[in-house]
C-alpha cells in the first residue's frame, strides 16, 4: 500500500473513533457532559495558568525584542505580499 493510502486509511479510522466519542460524549446528560469536561480539563487549565502567569515576563521580554519584532514585521510583509 502506498504511502497516501495509508495515510488516508489511518485518517478513515481516526474520524470514525472521533465520531464515535463524540456520540458518546453528546449522548451524555449536558451537565454530566459539562463536569466530566471540567474534570478532564481543569487540571491541564490550572497547570497551564500557573505556567503562564510563572513565565510571562520572560515571554514578554522574548516578544517585544527587537529581533521578535523584525521576524513578526517580516512574517506579516510576507502575507501581505501573498495577498497581491
């Protein structure tokens, strides 16, 4: 089997679980649906808010030098030339 093939086989399979959990998942009383994702994912949000907040003033000093300006400036010239 080629590689486009296989490729395309694993994303038949893929969709069909996703479609499967999501008639799982919606099957599922809303508020027990809406507290089994607040389980899930409170955890990960909570890390990721300490993580955020534990290293925003080195992203901020990283995101407003000099050169981060220059590769942003040149990132959007480049989809502005694109659009032309």
């Amino acid at each position: 089997m080629a590689r486009p093939e296989k490729e395309a086989v694993v994303q038949e399979v893929v969709e069909t679980l996703a479609r499967e959990r999501l008639a799982e998942f919606t099957s599922k009383e809303p508020a027990a649906l809406a507290a089994l994702k607040g389980f899930l994912r409170g955890e990960a949000a909570r890390s990721m808010a300490e993580g955020d907040a534990k290293h925003m003033d080195d992203f901020l000093d990283v995101w407003f030098s000099p050169s981060t300006r220059r590769l942003v400036m040149d990132a959007a010239r480049s989809l502005v030339d694109r659009k032309r």
